[in-house]
C-alpha cells in the first residue's frame, strides 16, 4: 500500500527529505504523499523513512490503496529506471 498523511501532520519538514523516492510534497494545509511515487521504501529501506521520522506518528497505509511487497518492488524497479 501507499502511505497516506494524515490531518494530524504538523508540518514538520522531516518527511519530505527523508522519502528517497521523492513522493512527499507539502500540500495545501499538510504534507501530501504521491502514491504513484511510493513505495513504502521497498527497494531502499527496511522500513519506511518518513514513518521512522515523523514525530506525531501521523503516516498510516492508505487503505485506498492496496499493493504488495512484490508490487511496491516493482513500482520502485520502474522509478529508479533511466528515462
């Protein structure tokens, strides 16, 4: 799945550099996360980098969005592939 923030952000600024896939932007009122973008860190991480970070626990799994690990490893593939 896709992460997700929630309206509990208080626009930190940690997230944002921490995502390697550069899926999180700062959005109107929060940050905002790509779900074309991410992929839950698979590829790079053990574990998602802008959850480790997040101060206020506010990043769940987008329940709107639901993906494997094997998925989430092929988005990233398709990411990191030159244009």
């Amino acid at each position: 799945m896709a992460l997700l923030i929630t309206t509990q952000c208080i626009n930190c600024d940690v997230c944002e550099p921490a995502c390697p896939n550069e899926a999180i932007y700062p959005g109107e009122d929060i940050y905002e996360i790509d779900p074309a973008r991410c992929t839950e860190c698979v590829g790079h991480f053990e574990e998602p980098q802008c959850r480790k970070v997040c101060p206020v626990d506010c990043i769940p799994l987008d329940p709107a969005r639901p993906e494997s690990r094997e998925e989430l490893l092929l988005k990233f593939e398709r990411l990191c592939r030159p244009d």
